[in-house]
C-alpha cells in the first residue's frame, strides 16, 4: 500500500468518526434535560390538591379513644432517695461487670495453658 491510499483510508475513517460524533450529539440534545418540563404545571398541583381536600371532607374520621378505668388502684409510693439509690446501685453492679475481666486472662493461667500445648 501506498502512503496516498493509507492517508485516503486515515481521512475517511476520521469523516467517518465525526459524523458518528455529530449524530451522538444531536441525539443527546434531543434527549436532553433542558427539552423535558422539569416541574409539574401549578394547575395541575391545584386540582390535585383540591380534589384531595374534597375527598378529605367526605370521609369523616372515626377516632377511638380507650376508656378510662374507673377502679384502678394507684402503685405504692417509693421515696424518691430510695428509686434513686437502687438506680446508682444497678448501674455500679453493671459497670463492675464490664470492667470485670474473665479469670483464664490472668497472666499465670495464659502460661499454664501455653506450656500444655
């Protein structure tokens, strides 16, 4: 092959190409954003709205509210020092828990167990 038809072949595929770039693009602005109504006419949020407001006034709640008893005895009243002492209490024995480690983490018993093996 010569250098002429070589540069022929070159120049087509390249006209080739940018055709194929100028219908990319004109598809794209065809389909582009800026075409399609980004936003619902006021009008038609109004009738919606309106036309929910109108079944909203057809239809009348129904609430059912529990009845209150009559005969319940009210719980025994507890100091209030006393609720709180058993709180600071429970909340010590759950933190003394965490922090408590588990006896096989002793350093002697880890020894022990490694000589074993």
């Amino acid at each position: 092959m010569s250098i002429k038809s070589q540069t022929a072949e070159i120049m087509e595929r390249i006209s080739h190409e940018k055709a194929e770039i100028l219908n990319i693009q004109q598809r794209i602005a065809d389909l582009s954003l800026d075409d399609l109504p980004t936003e619902t006419p006021k009008q038609q949020i109004e009738e919606s709205a309106q036309s929910y407001l109108e079944s909203a006034k057809d239809e009348e709640p129904v609430v059912a509210l529990p009845e209150v008893p009559q005969n319940v005895e009210a719980p025994p009243e507890v100091p209030r020092d006393v609720e709180t002492k058993d709180a600071v209490h429970n909340y010590a024995c759950i933190i003394a828990q965490q922090n408590k480690k588990p006896d096989d983490t002793e350093p002697g018993d880890w020894l022990t167990r490694m000589q074993a093996q």
